[in-house]
C-alpha cells in the first residue's frame, strides 16, 4: 500500500468521495479538438514539417500584410483567415500546475481541475532537482492534455519566476525556489526541460515542444509596492555590474543554457535607469548573444506603455513601440504595440524590418509547437488526453511534493511525532485550518481535490475541535479567551497561523516580518494554557519572525509548511504523526523584524560597514538571523564527512600556461575563467566524496548541501561568505550510510565576481563545507 493510500484510510467519507468524483471527472471529460493550422492540404512552405523551422518561419512573415503583422504583436493575437491562421493567446500560467490565471486556459468546459502542486518556494526547500523535473513533466503532460481537449488558446506558459528572493518582504518571493542563485538556476533548468517535453540532462531537440515555458522576470525585479514604490515606476538603481553577474542573472542564464527555455519575459522595473522591456544589452546582446538563446521575448503586461504612461522614458507612444522592437522584446502583453505600431512606422522609429524580426520568432515558437503541422492529434503529442489530467500518479507527485517540502524549524524533547495512540483529544485553532483555498498560494488552477488540514486530522483523532482563533491572517478580530479555553481541555493543540494572500501577493509587499495582528498573542496565550507544549504549524511564503516561538518551552514544535496545494493537509498530518519524517530546508534567511530598517529599493547584495547596511541573502547578510539558509531538522540524526582519497583536485602544474594567467590586483592574485577558457575549466574538474549516514530510527530522505567559503569571507573583494555549489536528495534507511558524489568545477564553483562583473578564481586555499566537516582544497599552480 503506497503513502497516500495509507493516508486516506484516516480520511473522512466526504473527502474520498471528492476523490473518487475529481478521478471520474478526468476520465470522462472529452471536448472538442484544439486550433491548428495547415490542417488542409497546401504547398506553402510554412506548412511543410520537413523544412527547417526558421524557412517556415520566414515564409509564413513574407505573406503577412502590413497591418496583419502588426496585430499579431499583442498577447492576443487575431486569426489571418485568409492563410488558415487561427488565432493565439500567448499569456498561459502554470507555477505550480496548469492554471486558468491568464487567457489562454480555459477550465471551465468538461476539464475542470488540475493538479495543484505546492508553492514553488516549498518545492524548493525540498533541495531535489529530480522533483522539480517531475512536477514540470506533469505540468507539460496536463497543459498538452487540455489544449488537446479544445480547452486552451495557446501552448506558452509564463512559468518560472526565477528572480533571487532578495527581501524577505516581497509579496512574489512565494513563487520562487528561494535566495540562492544556484538553486534557483537549477529549478529553472530542471522544470523547463519537464514542461518542454526534454530529458532531464543531455542534449535538448530544440524543435518540439510539448509546452513552451517562459523564464521571468528578467531582471534585478523583486519589489511590488513598498511605502508608496510601484514595481510599475521603480528605478533599480546602483545594480551593479558585479550583483548581476553573480547574483541576478544567474538563474536566467542558467534557464536559458541548460534548460533550453523558449520564452523570456522582461519585467516593469528599470535597471540603472533604463526600462528592462527596452535594453538592447540584456535582451538581445546577453540573452540571444552571449547564451543563445532561441524563442521569443514578451514583456510583463501593459509594461510597453508603463515606459511612456508611468516612467516617461518614452516621450511618445512611439516612441515606446520602438524601444522596446529594436532592444529585441517580440511580443506585448496587452495591446499598445498593436494600438501604436503603424504610426510607429509611418513616423520612421521602426521599420517594416524590426517587426518581421519578432514576428519571426513568435511563429517559430508555434511551429516548434507543432501548431502548423496539421491535426495535432495526429502528431506528437497527440495522444495526451483528458484522460492524463488529474491522474493519481499526477496526485501522488503533489503529496510527494509536499512532504518533501515541509520544514522542522523546532522539536524540543521530542515533542513529534504524536502517537494516534495516545492522543485522545486535539485542538486545531487558526484561520489556515480550514480553508484549503488557503493552502493554495498565488496563480494557482482549480485543484483536483480539495481538502483542509482540518478534513485530515479529523480521520487521525476522532475527538478533533476546532476553533478559527482570528478572522483572517490578518488577525485584527480574534477569540483568544476562548481558544485559551479550549486548549486547556484537550490533550494536544496545533496551531495554523501565519499569512495568507491578503498579506503577501502580487502587488503586495509587507511592511512588518512580524506575524500580523494578534496572533503572536494568541499563541502564546494558547501556550500559557495547553496541558503539554504545543505545535505551531506556519503556513506562509516569506519568512517571518518567530523568536519569541523558538525560546518559549512551552511551543514545544514549529513546522513551516509554505503554502502547499492541493494535498498540504494530508503532508501536514503525515509528519505531525510520524508517517513521514521531515527532510526540508529552509531555502531562504529567516531575518529578524529589525531588517525592515533597511530599504527594499537598495539593491545592493553586499554589506556596507561604514553605513550599517547589513546585505542580503546568507551568502552577504551580517546580522542575526531567526533561522539560516538550508537550517531544517529531521525526526533522525544524519552525520557528513568528505571521503579524502575520493575528493582530488587535479595537477594544477600540469596544465599548460595556467601560472601565466595569474594577475595581482588589490593584493589577490586570480586567474580569469574567461581567459582560462572552456577546455581547460573541464580539465580542472574533481569528484567530491561525502559519507552521510542516517544515525536515527526512521527512514527519511535528506538533502545534502556542500558549501564552499573563502579564507577571508565576505571582507575581501566582496566574496560571499559562504556560497553554496551543490546539493543533492537522498532516501536513507535507518542507520544506512551511503556515498554521495558532487562534480566540482573549479571555474564555476571556486570563482567569484569582481567589480565588473568578471569571474576569477583567487590563488590560494578553498574550503568545502558539508554539515559540520571541511575540506581544504589549495588552487595553486
């Protein structure tokens, strides 16, 4: 019997009769076919699969007129009937499962659901790219499956949100995998291979796509509205060359070099005072230049007239229009473009030239798409049916998902798991409890079950009592004399508290990183009252602070459980009970409620000693934290150690002309990755070995995290502290010790950025960090 069968013999009548009714759904709900071109016969080359896509391309470009070319340039795009072109959607989302948030989705005709993972920031915490891969595979499979069954305008979704969680203020961090540029990379990577139908490494056949994914928002983008700064207006000012090359633009380069995205999308803000949606540079010098990328750019919505309405970069409406053609941006979410392109062209700003560009590659992403090739049934993706919407394989991965996610912040005297045995009476208070809307996060779809942590823990104890405690998260009306009461007359309280979308979204940045209203009050009083410790469940994306939880004897548990999905409560009651033993890690800082001194609208990644600027993110913040990046307990005990004569670094003698390379600046000496070059950065590559042994009673899975820090940290040329260079997931029996190897190269791994953005890899000794061990490596040529 799998874990979530086991699961749902504790849950009640009426949550398996929605289970059994979201499965009959899927296998019955047939509609009719999706819109397709070239379904007739014809010998126009944009109809033929056998020519190279950039022909077909073309071809489709020359025979458009003038002002057809010019309509297909919003996120709307009309039919060209007389070609047999139907219309397009391109805005589609799909974060953590296919949603009907944009217009090209439509769940409400016979496929109503689909499978709501958690929020991408507790995915995250589960430090395993393999999961990642996974769930974006089910999102391509379900997002075919609907188009398929005539229920979607478009194939391209606007997934992921890969910019560095940087403040933990930020309403939208939610929807990213965390702080950390390697990690967030690797999600990026990982999920848009999944969603594109690609294997999880390897070469990638970049012209089908099962589903078209799209890396946004590029770039330096992470403030919504903070004291009165729009994220539509906002300047990310003093970004500097050496912040983006190791900090902001990372993850997109990663998205687009090792994921093989076809879309990207340029954000709202400015960087350094010119609009992200017109920078030549960043567009079309870095993303199509320096890392290949192949596919179309869109802009965040309305964000072509936000450049002359709302940042008067612009001084005309055309003036917009060709700023952002010629920087390389190929669509507009919304319809300015369309509105303005041909007095664009009949002023002289842009030419007939600079829209058959972006025209070019909006067909070819269709193409690719498989979109001109006839009846798709007929073609590749063609047999994905309804019938692979909602399946319970596809559910299965959203409780995996969610148990991998959940994070052990505290367990003192081992207050978890609970026995069923000896726990005849339980209270369950907060508004989160019962509300599994609530579990869902932002830019989420219809799920395929619905089901509160409430529903679950009910089926655990059948003396189950509940008490909401707050109105809202926002907590300004709350019963904290009865919910006093009530924890005094059981055996057992758990508390769902912490923040929900009315705190925390698009839009919404928070002010304060304490727990809103009164809930700090209620909990404690609830404490005060409870016969044994507590357990305080949070559910919420940002961090926030929970000292006066950590140090209070009485919370004797606290378990942060993001927001996630559909199957949350049934994770949630799996580790309160032991079914499941705990393996996430944080994958952001938790700072204490002081850090909102410090702006959201300093960009800066690095300290600032001489001014109390404290950075950001654990690789350069110097201050007190609540918890660290990667911090996560487990209900057993791992150790890790480097296995010496299976972690080598190479003959640095051996390599021709490295010594050579050495230059001298501010007293350091480093080598230039650029100039060491690509071949011999694959000769310096090394194995690094590490035994971790499970030294508990439970099986459990577990992410190891190697780290590597400088002698010197972060006080010299601006390093990171420490900086994380691999991770990997392992499932470990009881008392079972494994091997774990991590390629380690040393141009990408042992570098740093400099002033101007160059990476150089310093003369001297290196530390590897796993766990509590180390391990000196010395790059000395």
């Amino acid at each position: 019997m799998g874990r979530r069968a086991r699961a749902l013999l504790h849950a009640p009548a009426p949550l398996l009769l929605l289970l059994a009714l979201a499965a009959a759904a899927a296998a019955v709900a047939v509609a009719s076919g999706p819109p397709f071109s070239c379904g007739a016969p014809s010998s126009a080359a944009f109809c033929n699969p056998r020519l190279p896509i950039e022909q077909r391309a073309d071809d489709l470009v020359s025979r458009l007129m003038l002002e057809e070319k010019i309509s297909q340039l919003g996120d709307q795009s009309p039919a060209v009937d007389r070609l047999g072109v139907p219309a397009y959607k391109w805005w589609s989302e799909a974060l953590h499962g296919v949603s009907n948030a944009g217009r090209g989705i439509h769940l409400d005709g016979p496929l109503r659901a689909a499978t709501s993972f958690p929020q991408v920031i507790l995915t995250a915490a589960s430090f395993n790219p393999h999961l990642w891969y996974r769930i974006g595979q089910v999102i391509g499979t379900e997002a075919r499956a609907v188009y398929n069954n005539g229920q979607a305008e478009g194939l391209t979704f606007w997934a992921p949100n890969i910019n560095v969680f940087r403040d933990p203020r930020w309403g939208r961090g939610q929807e990213t995998p965390g702080e950390d540029p390697t990690v967030t990379g690797k999600y990026a990577a990982v999920f848009v291979r999944g969603v594109q139908g690609y294997a999880l490494a390897g070469a990638i056949n970049s012209t089908d796509l099962e589903a078209s994914a799209c890396c946004k928002h590029f770039t330096a983008y992470d403030l919504e509205n903070w004291k009165g700064v729009t994220r539509y207006a906002f300047d990310a000012k003093v970004v500097t060359a050496q912040d983006l090359a190791d900090t902001y633009n990372p993850p997109f380069r990663s998205c687009v070099e090792d994921g093989g995205a076809s879309g990207i999308m340029c954000s709202y803000n400015r960087v350094n005072g010119v609009p992200t949606c017109a920078d030549y540079n960043l567009l079309s010098k870095t993303a199509r230049g320096d890392w290949r990328f192949y596919g179309y750019i869109t802009s965040d919505c309305d964000a072509v007239s936000i450049i002359h309405d709302v940042q008067g970069y612009a001084k005309t409406a055309e003036d917009a229009v060709a700023d952002v053609l010629k920087a390389g941006m190929d669509v507009n979410c919304g319809s300015y473009v369309q509105e303005h392109g041909l007095s664009a062209i009949q002023q002289g700003k842009i030419t007939e030239q600079d829209i058959n560009r972006a025209l070019h590659n909006l067909f070819a992403v269709r193409m690719r798409l498989g979109l001109f090739n006839g009846n798709p049934k007929y073609n590749r993706y063609g047999n994905i049916g309804p019938d692979q919407v909602c399946t319970q394989e596809h559910q299965n991965l959203a409780l995996e998902a969610a148990q991998h996610g959940v994070v052990l912040l505290k367990n003192d005297a081992n207050a978890l798991p609970l026995s069923k045995s000896q726990v005849s009476s339980i209270a369950v208070i907060g508004h989160n409890a019962n509300d599994a809307t609530r579990l869902l996060g932002n830019y989420f779809g219809p799920p395929c079950i619905s089901v509160t942590p409430l529903q679950v823990l009910q089926g655990y104890v059948k003396d189950t009592r509940f008490l909401a405690g707050c109105n809202s998260a926002a907590c300004n009306v709350s019963s904290i004399g009865e919910a006093a009461q009530l924890a005094s007359s059981v055996d057992y309280v758990v508390l769902f508290m912490g923040l929900d979308q009315d705190q925390e979204r698009e839009e919404v940045d928070r002010l304060e990183l304490s727990l809103p209203g009164m809930q700090e009050n209620l909990i404690n009083t609830v404490a005060n009252a409870a016969k044994k410790p507590v357990i305080l469940v949070l559910l919420c994306g940002g961090p926030v602070d929970v000292t006066f939880a950590k140090y209070n004897p009485k919370i004797g548990a606290i378990l942060w459980a993001g927001y996630p999905g559909e199957a949350g409560g049934i994770a949630i009651a799996q580790v309160l009970f032991g079914e499941h033993n705990p393996g996430g890690r944080l994958p952001v800082t938790w700072y204490p409620k002081e850090f909102t001194s410090v702006p959201m609208t300093d960009m800066r990644m690095r300290a600032d000693p001489s001014t109390g600027y404290p950075g950001r993110t654990y690789r350069f913040y110097r201050g007190n934290t609540v918890y660290k990046f990667g911090y996560g307990l487990s209900y057993s005990k791992y150790s890790h150690h480097f296995v010496a004569n299976g972690t080598k670094l190479p003959s640095l003698s051996s390599i021709d002309g490295l010594k050579a390379m050495a230059t001298a600046a501010a007293g350091t000496v480093s080598y230039d990755v650029e100039e060491i070059g690509t071949e011999t950065c694959d000769k310096l590559k090394f194995p690094a070995l590490v035994r971790v042994q499970n030294h508990g009673p439970m099986d459990g899975r577990h992410p190891v995290l190697l780290f590597l820090r400088w002698p010197n940290g972060a006080a010299d040329g601006g390093r990171p502290a420490s900086q994380l260079i691999g991770f990997q997931s392992l499932h470990l029996k009881s008392m079972q010790t494994v091997h774990v190897e991590f390629e380690v190269s040393p141009c990408k791994h042992f570098s740093r950025a400099t002033e101007d953005g160059k990476k150089v890899i310093d003369h001297g000794s290196h530390f590897m960090m796993v766990g509590d061990d180390e391990f000196e490596m010395s790059f000395t040529p």
